[in-house]
C-alpha cells in the first residue's frame, strides 16, 4: 500500500473513532455542486473551549479532492504536525468553494456556483421558502 493510501486509512479510522480528546483535526469538503469536491479545508482545535487556531486549504481545478490521495498525504501530515488525537470528516460536500465576503461580496450568492443557491449546505436539499 502506498504512504498515500495508508495516509486514507489513518485519517478514516480516527475519524470513525471519533471526539475522544483534543487536539481535534477537522476536514470538510467543497465544492461547485454536490458531485465534486474542489476545496478541502483543515482545521485544528486544540481543545474544547477554543476555536480553530491553525487552518489549511487545498484546491483542485479538476478531478475531486476526496479521491486524491497525494492531498490525503499532506492532510495527515498537516494532523500529524499537530499532533491531533482525534478527526472529525464530513462525507459530503458542505457547499460552494468561494468565501462569501472574499470572492463574492457579503450576503450575496456565489455567481459561480449556482447549484448552491437555495440549498441548505448540510443536506443539499432546495429550501422550503
């Protein structure tokens, strides 16, 4: 098995495990729609009062972050380096890539990714107006 897709396995099984102490690495996906995941972002928690004190994002534009495993690598390096006892991922994708307020302004919709207009960033599902 490649250090790559070793690197997949010790993520998935801390966060199978689940919170069990802190640090606390936290991985959430984005994308332009629901099928593609263009954005990983990573953060650390270092314990359970505080908020994420270090963060790092990859971008891809092709292809799809979760099934890259050279990303997958510099994520468990970044959670080793941090020496997080726990991992938190989300399975799906939580919505555009674009920070409102930095690539669209505040309040606004993301003009480059209109499938997330009207949806709720958890399920994916249209709002009920």
């Amino acid at each position: 098995m490649k250090p790559e897709q070793r690197a997949r396995k010790w993520i998935e099984k801390k966060a199978k495990k689940g919170v069990r102490s802190h640090p606390v690495g936290t991985i959430a996906f984005y994308g332009p729609d629901d099928r593609r995941a263009t954005k990983a972002a990573v953060a650390i928690i270092p314990d359970q009062h505080s908020d994420a004190t270090e963060m790092r994002r990859w971008f891809a534009e092709t292809g799809d972050l979760r099934k890259d495993d050279t990303v997958f690598g510099e994520i468990a390096a970044f959670l080793q380096e941090h020496e997080v006892h726990s991992v938190v991922m989300v399975d799906g994708i939580l919505g555009c890539p674009h920070e409102e307020g930095t690539d669209y302004p505040a309040g606004g919709v993301c003009p480059r990714c209109p499938y997330w207009v009207g949806r709720d960033r958890w399920s994916g599902k249209l709002k009920a107006y």
